[in-house]
C-alpha cells in the first residue's frame, strides 16, 4: 500500500487510485466554495478506481467559527448525486461537528 500527495487540479498526468481521500480541505469560507468543491470531487471520483472518501465541517455543529465553512449535509448531498454520482454513504454520526460522505464507481 502505498499515499501520494499530490495537487489533482494542477497535475494533467495523473494516474488511477484504488481510493481517493480528502480531509480538511473544504472547511475555508468563500463565495466559490461550491463550484470548487464540485470541481475538486468530480476529479477525485475520475481518477479512483474503487471510491473516494470526504469531509466537511456541518451546519449542525455546536461550535462555529467566523472564518470556516460548515456545510448542510443534505445540500452537498444532493450537489454529490445530482452532479457526479448517486452511490454514496452519508456518515453523521462519529463527531458532533463534521460528516463524511463515501462515493463508489
């Protein structure tokens, strides 16, 4: 088994991963946040061969910041299985302050 770390917005050759993960980099706030995560996972979900696994922070957090983004699970959800694929697992129930969402081919 082997982890890469590797930019896959800005590297053209890439190849296929068993499992993509991404943890942590959806929590900054900025008005693209969505098209840039939709970008961001549909590229994730095209170079896995199996699945890909991702974070969020959650609006159901009891704890907030002004400067992180906390996502509706249900929002991005839908975005995920509207825009790149239906076959997903949503997890809220392991931390009172984020969720995970898993995508499989």
């Amino acid at each position: 088994m082997s982890f890469e770390l590797v930019d896959i917005l800005e590297v053209t050759e890439i190849k296929e991963y068993s499992y993509v993960f991404g943890s942590g980099i959806f929590f900054l706030s900025d008005e693209s946040w969505e098209s840039y995560m939709l970008q961001m996972v549909r590229r994730m979900f095209n170079i896995c061969k199996l699945g890909v696994g991702i974070n969020f922070l959650s609006t159901f957090s009891r704890n907030t910041d002004d400067f992180s983004y906390y996502a509706n699970p249900s929002d991005v959800l839908s975005l995920i299985m509207k825009n790149i694929t239906s076959k997903v697992i949503l997890r809220h129930d392991y931390r009172l302050n984020d969720f995970t969402i898993f995508l499989y081919k």
